[in-house]
C-alpha cells in the first residue's frame, strides 16, 4: 500500500512571523493524523527556522530547488548537500515556474534528480502539459518526454522512493483544478509509462495531484486509484486549509 504524502509549496511567501504562526498551527491540526506523510516547503532563507519549528511533530520539510553542483564558485546557489546537513527529506525539482522563469531544461532537471539522489533525499519531481499542449492533446507526450529525462539517464529503479508530482501547468494557481477523471488518467499514464521499465518501481512511486487543489476538492481527487496525495501551493499557507487535505488523503488510503 502506498502511502500518500501532501506536500505544501510555499512558493516565494513567507517571513519569521508566518514560519513560526503556519507549523505551530499546523503541528496542532495534524498532530493526530496518521496514514499520510506530510511536508512543507518554505522558501530557502526560512528552511532552518522551519525546521526548529517543526521539530519533534511528523511535519517533514523539502526544498523548492537545488543546484546540480555540490560547492565551488557558483554564487547564490545551494547544494544537495547543504539541504540533507540541515535535516531536509525532501527536494521540489522541476517545478514549471522553474522551468518557465528560469529556462530548466529536461536535462538540467534530471542532473537535479541525480544530485538529489546521491545526496540521500527524495526528489519530488514536477512535471505536467501547458494549456496550449492539453489543448492540442499532447498531455501524455509531454509527460512521457519530461519522465525520459531521467528513466535515460538514470533507468527506472531511480524512482524508487522517489516522488513526481503531475502538475497541469493550466491548473496552477488558476482555481481550475484538472477534474478527479482527468487526473486519475494521467497518473495512470505515468504509472504505465514506468512500467514499461521496471513494473514493481511504477506500483510503488508516490504520483502527486498538484493545481488548485483546495479543501473542498481535495477528497474527491484522492478517491482516485492513482492519486497518492497532493502537491498544494496557495492553500498550504494556511493552516486550517492544508490540515482539511492531510487528512483527506489520510482518509482516503484507508477508506
Ligand atoms: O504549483 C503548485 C504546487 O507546486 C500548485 O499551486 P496552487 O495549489 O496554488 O495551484
């Protein structure tokens, strides 16, 4: 049985006051939740203070980015290294603001997955169509080249405790979440697409559901065979909201 993992994205929000007020309130709502991994991703500069918060609660904490070098003259960067020796489980790789704003390639992105792995911690890697793509029915090719980049260099079994969210770039931050139908066949797409390759890696890969995802749709979209929790921008920053889908995705796995 796989168990899900929601995983808050904080994206560029956040300061002292809101790291401290947004864990202390959430170590309250979920402190008896259990069946479901949880973790936030505050932005780099809050990592150490967040994890000093969280400490002792089941709250894990993950990265928005690395670098895929591990030291040396490469200013403003930060290295795999550098988020395990401040206690991170988790990296967010690949993430489409990431690749958008900052021009990642499909490679770039799979030397991320590479350094992140060799470090010890658990990718958590974005992939997912634009609208125009969803539009002109390239979704699963679009997936499946995003997924080539790292089964070719680095062949299946790299997705061995490894995470990828599904993330519909027209779905981010729109409030248009992709439908629980929509959703449910991509991740099987994905899951069929890993198969090809190494089919006991695919059954147990968590496949995340991110965009838009809320507490009133949350449910319905981990009532979805494929769907193994969720990868939550907007309502991660607040408590009450991201504690709502925890437990969803608890709930879900055991109904
Ligand atoms: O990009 C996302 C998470 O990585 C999704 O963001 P929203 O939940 O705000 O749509």
């Amino acid at each position: 049985m796989r168990h899900p993992l929601v995983m808050g994205n904080w994206k560029l929000n956040g300061s002292r006051h809101m790291v401290n007020e947004l864990i202390d309130g959430l170590r309250k709502e979920v402190s008896s939740v259990d069946g479901c991994d949880i973790a936030i991703a505050p932005p780099f500069i809050y990592l150490d203070q967040a994890k000093h918060q969280a400490s002792g609660s089941h709250i894990m904490l993950g990265a928005q980015n690395v670098d895929i070098n591990l030291s040396g003259a490469f200013t403003g960067e930060t290295s795999a290294n550098m988020l395990k020796d401040i206690g991170m489980k988790y990296v967010i790789i690949g993430h489409s603001e990431r690749r958008t704003y900052h021009k990642e390639s499909d490679e770039v992105i799979a030397e991320k997955f590479a350094v992140v792995k060799e470090a010890g911690l658990i990718p958590v890697l974005c992939i997912g169509e634009t609208e125009a793509e969803n539009e002109a029915g390239q979704t699963e090719a679009v997936c499946a080249k995003q997924l080539d980049a790292v089964l070719k260099t680095m062949g299946a079994p790299a997705f061995g405790n490894s995470v990828i969210a599904y993330e519909p770039v027209w779905a981010i931050g729109t409030g248009k979440s992709a439908t629980p139908a929509q959703a449910q066949a991509v991740h099987k797409f994905i899951r069929d697409h890993i198969a090809k390759h190494d089919a006991k890696v695919a059954a147990q890969v968590i496949i995340q559901y991110g965009g838009s995802v809320n507490a009133s749709n949350a449910a319905e979209l981990f009532s979805q065979p494929d769907i193994d929790g969720a990868l939550v921008g907007g309502a991660s920053l607040k408590a009450d909201a991201f504690a709502v889908i925890v437990k969803a995705a608890a709930a879900a796995k055991k109904a």
